[in-house]
C-alpha cells in the first residue's frame, strides 16, 4: 500500500500566499516568512505549499528569497491600458 502524504488545507495556503501578496519588501527568505505567518505551519506542510504557489506562477524561489509575482487580472488589465510609455 503507498503511503498517503499529508497535504496542506486550503487555508494554509490562501494564508500563505496572502502573507506573501502583502509583504513590505519585495524579497522574503523562508524565516521571514515563518515569522510573519499568523499561524505555525510545519516546515514540510510550507514547502509544499511554495513548490505549489512556484509551480502555479505566483512566486519565484531563489537563493536569496521569495518574491510574489502573481498580478491581479484587474491591476494587469491598467497595466496593459497604461502601458510603459506615456
């Protein structure tokens, strides 16, 4: 028989990634991270959760951190409305 892994809730995650959306510098380490959660989220629970968020385009993972690259489609949308040159 395989052996079922435990996988995270879907609060965890949305609680993860709302962390991520809304943090002050545009890099986080893992630690950082940690800290901030609102709730203590196991170590391999929050890898999971990061290899999903990286997997689906809403972060990258460097040596140096986390960055939070997913754009609304609305603030997307004016983005493209702007554009770069006025």
């Amino acid at each position: 028989m395989a052996k079922i892994e435990h996988s995270p809730t879907l609060n965890t995650v949305i609680m993860v990634e709302t962390t991520l959306k809304n943090m002050e510098n545009s890099i986080m380490t893992i630690p950082e991270l940690k800290r901030k959660l609102p709730k203590k989220v196991n170590h391999n629970t929050l890898m999971t959760i990061l290899e999903y968020l990286e997997k689906s385009n809403k972060i990258l993972m460097s040596v140096k951190g986390i960055i939070y690259t997913h754009t609304s489609p609305r603030i997307f949308k004016k983005m493209m409305a702007e554009g770069i040159e006025h």
